[in-house]
C-alpha cells in the first residue's frame, strides 16, 4: 500500500507543476487568459475526480496529458531559453504523469486480496 500512497503523490506532484507551468500564460504579453483558461479547465475539473478509487478519471488523464505533452514539446523550440527550460520540464512531468496513471490503473485492475 505504500507504492500506491507514493504512485499518488507523485502524481500530486505532477499535476500541481503542471499547473503551475501554465501561471507564464497570464503574464501580459502575446497570451490571453482564453488560453490560460484552456489550459488550466481540464486540470481543474479533472482533478476531484481523480482521488476517487475510480478507473475512468484515470482513464481520461491519459488523454489529457496528450495536449500538455505537445505543448511543451512545442516550447523545447521557442528560441527563449526560459521557455526551453519550462518546456523540459512540462514533457518530464507528463512523462511521470502518464506512467503514475497507467500505474493506478494497472494497479486497479488487480484483484484484491
């Protein structure tokens, strides 16, 4: 039971950077808070959901981790070096996050003992 307490918080951890890499798109500039907006919603909404022993939330954060993987592949060639930084770090925790969830499914799956 531990390995699943670990599995959680890992990715706690991963969804809480995830939102706090979006926090750049409010700063004034060429972003808008639509985009922020589009960014954050899924998370948010997603995000209650995922504490419950439930397969599906699960489920759609392995979809969702989709859109945030891309946009941080695209941010590895802005030609800002912050920007690059942010973007590595986005594709790393999407990376964590997607393995955290399929391991919780996995998990899941398992009958109890």
């Amino acid at each position: 039971m531990q390995d699943a307490s670990l599995v959680r918080l890992l990715q706690g951890l991963c969804l809480a950077l995830l939102l706090l890499f979006t926090l750049p798109l409010l700063l004034p500039g060429s972003s808008s808070i639509g985009w922020w907006l589009m960014q954050v919603l899924p998370l948010l909404l997603l995000l209650p959901q995922l504490h419950k022993a439930k397969r599906r939330p699960l489920q759609w954060l392995g979809f969702l981790v989709l859109f945030y993987f891309t946009a941080g592949v695209l941010q590895l060639f802005h030609p800002a070096l912050l920007q690059r930084w942010l973007g590595g770090l986005t594709v790393l925790c999407c990376l964590i996050l997607f393995v955290a969830a399929i391991v919780r499914l996995r998990n899941s799956a398992r009958p109890t003992e």
